[in-house]
C-alpha cells in the first residue's frame, strides 16, 4: 500500500501511457477492449447455449460475466510472468519496486474490466432486471477479484524471473482453470454435488463469478462468510507476495 501511494502518480501517468499506446494504430480505439469480451461471450453462447444445449436465465449475461472476470485474471497472470523482462531497460537504470509495475499492469486491466461491466449494466437494463440490494456486492466482489489477482501475480511474477519456462506453466494452468472456473457453466448446477460445492467454493475465481452473477443477474443470496474469508486470504496472499517480491529485488537485476 505505501509503495502504492509512493509511486501512484507513476503508476496512473505509465497505466495512462499503456492504454494509449495500445490503440495509437488500431482503427476501433478502445472499441477493442469491449469487442474483445463481447465476441468471446458470443462464441461461448453459440458452442454452450445452441449447439451443447447449456441453458441458462439470462444466458448471454451469465456468459458476459464470467468472461469479463476471467479475462481480467489470465491477462494480468500471464502478463506478469515475463514483467521483469520487459521492463529491464527500467529496472536496470533505476529503482522501482516490481510490485509498482505490476500495479500499473493491473490498473490497466481494471479500467477494461470496467469498460465490459458498463455494457453488462446496459444489458441489464435491456434484460428488464430490476435493482435489488445484493448488487451492492458488485464493489467488494471487484475489490477481492483485484486483491486476489495482485497477490497472484506477485507471486508469478518471482517464479517468472528464477523459471525460463513459466510462461508455458502459466498458460497450460490457465486454460485447465478456466474449465474448473464455471465461466460458460454453472457450477452449482452442473456439478450439484459435493464436487460443485468444492469447486464454488474453495476456487476463489469460481466462487466469485457465482457471487457476481448471483448479486448482479439472479438477486440471489451471496455468502457474506465465503466473501469475508476470501477477503482475508487474499490480503495475505497480497502480503506474502509483496513481500516476496521486496526480499528479492536485487536478484531480479543480477539474473535478467
């Protein structure tokens, strides 16, 4: 959090520069970063809902859900693995935390995340889905998706530096998580037994897009106790990672 606040107008100034950058040549701007999601939902509800025969309320809502939050969770892991590297004409010429730069990367995939939350909310309207109090969940949700995926990253983040090949770990990981993350299924519903119940529920991104999904589509109840649990363990995983990351520094500049 100090370096946070250190360095936060490097991190809105770089995170600024980032998102400039990555539309100065593209014809649709940051139409992409909508486009991108949106398509993907639309693929999974062809593949799922008409041709699987998945079905589900509200269905390419479920999906658009699910896809925002993961998207946001694979870009910022697999984009930390190779962090150090890319950024070593930096961190060679000056010191700056590696957690910094990977806030800023963060920071990036949050304002997309956002952009495809303000279509999920035009959809809703659209849908005729009527405002209830669970939607307050929507901020602390976020906050533990966002928390959670920092600690995460930090720690791929180290991994990424000591191993050449993590960058090949990372992915095979990530394509299997996402099948056990309930991104273009119901878990709840697919798996009704105790194996859904352990993968809702000791999953932290599955857990989340079902509380997501619960609060924002479904009114339904969301577990305050799964959400408070997950709150804490990703705090510490935060923690353990930053510091990791801390007792590290000088070894990151000798090895890349």
């Amino acid at each position: 959090m100090s370096n946070c606040l250190k360095y936060k107008e490097y991190i809105l100034y770089a995170a600024g520069a980032r998102l400039k950058s990555e539309v100065s040549n593209s014809y649709l701007n940051w139409v992409w970063w909508i486009l991108v999601p949106a398509l993907e939902m639309i693929v999974y509800y062809v593949v799922f809902g008409l041709f699987i025969k998945i079905d589900e309320p509200y269905h390419p809502l479920f999906l658009y859900i699910g896809v925002t939050m993961w998207i946001f969770f694979s870009k910022c892991v697999t984009g930390s693995v190779d962090l150090v590297r890319q950024n070593r004409y930096i961190i060679v010429n000056i010191f700056i935390p590696k957690s910094v730069l990977l806030m800023k990367d963060i920071l990036v995939n949050v304002f997309k995340m956002m952009l495809s939350f303000v279509i999920i909310a035009i959809m809703m309207v659209c849908y005729r889905i009527p405002l209830s109090l669970s939607m307050l969940y929507f901020v602390p949700l976020i906050l533990i998706l966002v928390i959670f995926t920092f600690g995460t990253c930090c720690i791929i983040l180290h991994l990424g530096v000591l191993y050449e090949d993590m960058g090949y770990i990372v992915s095979i990981l990530l394509n299997i998580a996402m099948f056990f993350s309930g991104i273009f299924y119901s878990i709840e519903r697919l798996l009704p037994n105790i194996y859904g119940y352990i993968l809702g529920n000791f999953n932290p991104v599955a857990f989340l897009v079902i509380c997501m999904r619960k609060a924002m589509i479904y009114n339904g109840d969301v577990p305050v106790t799964g959400v408070v649990i997950w709150f804490v363990l990703s705090i510490v995983l935060s923690c353990c990672g930053v510091c990791l990351i801390k007792n590290n520094e000088n070894n990151y500049v000798k090895l890349r």
